[in-house]
C-alpha cells in the first residue's frame, strides 16, 4: 500500500496534468490482461495521450480546482483514466477501437473540451475525422479555387495558340478552308 505522502504527491502530480488536458475518458479495466493492457497503453501514447490507473479517492483530490472535478467525484468500483491535451478524436478512436477488442473494457464517462459526455458521444467522437485530416480537407477546399484560376489563365495562351494555328491554316486554303472533295462539280455548259 502507498503511504498518504506518496498518494498526495500522485495526486499533486496528477493535477498538474489536468491544468492542460482537453480530454480525459473515464473507464473500467477490471479483467483486462496484462497484454491487453499493455497494447492499450501503448495505443494510447501513440495517440498522444496518456493512461493511468489510480485509487478513486486519489483521483478526486487531483481533480479538485480544475474542470473535470465534476467527472471525477464521487467515483466508485475500479476506474482508470485516459487523457490528453492533444487531439480527442484520435484518443477516442483508440480507446473505441481497444473497447471491441475487449470485452472488459468499457467506458464510463468522458470530458471534452470543457464538458461532461455521455458514453454515446464518445462513439460519435471516434467517428469525425482526426484534426491532421480536417486540416488538409480545409487546405484543399482553400486551394482547389487558386488551382481553378491558374488552370484558367495557363488555358488563356494554349487557346489563342489553337485559334492561330487554325487561322494559318484557314489562309493557306483560303476562305473557305481546305477542298475536301465533297464539293458539288461544276456545272456542264449545254
């Protein structure tokens, strides 16, 4: 068992990082393996986030004065906690994905971005796409337009070319362009 000194310098600890999260997901981990565990932690760096396991009442003292106090009081059973200050979407995608893997893994509650969610809106938050791929759709949607008017301006020439050439070639046959044959023959004189 830790000493009261070790649980508060943890908790300490654990406030200090939740000055700066924008997400945190509460869960259980009862019956998780030690490799399932293992795998969901290193998932979840990967993420950019960060996985902890700690006593309820540890939990609730490192949450007093910052915003997810209400998240994490009262807690009961046995709770584990993934956070970050990064994006929320990619946390959620792998705590969604981890949760179909595992069985024993399932969600309790989460906070984002200043608010208390629901179970069902950390679903709906591992279905948006991750903040790199709005970033690029919004590039590309700003650069498609500027992509238009120089194709545009790049045709502007190239048309004037093809207008020229064939005007050369029009005068060289003269007016009426180049004898194809089909022409009607003259008439006999009678």
């Amino acid at each position: 068992m830790k000493k009261k000194a070790e649980k508060v310098k943890q908790a300490d600890d654990l406030r200090a990082q939740f000055a700066n999260v924008s997400t945190v997901i509460l869960s259980t981990f009862q019956g998780i393996t030690v490799e399932e565990d293992t795998k969901l932690r290193r998932s979840i760096e990967a993420a950019g986030g960060r996985y902890e396991v700690v006593k309820n009442t540890v939990a609730e003292r490192a949450a007093e004065g910052t915003p997810i106090a209400p998240l994490l009081k009262g807690l009961t059973g046995m709770n584990s906690i993934a956070y970050t200050a990064a994006d929320p979407v990619a946390l959620a995608k792998v705590l969604t994905k981890v949760a179909k893997d595992v069985p024993a893994f399932k969600f309790r509650a989460g906070w984002v971005e200043g608010r208390v969610i629901a179970l069902e809106d950390i679903a709906q938050l591992a279905q948006l796409p991750s903040k790199e791929e709005l970033v690029s759709k919004i590039m590309f949607m700003l650069n498609a337009p500027a992509q238009r008017v120089a194709s545009a301006l790049a045709a502007l020439p190239r048309n004037l070319a093809v207008v020229v050439n064939e005007a050369g070639k029009a005068s060289k046959f003269g007016a009426g362009g180049p004898a194809t044959g089909s022409e009607p023959a003259p008439e006999a004189a009678s």
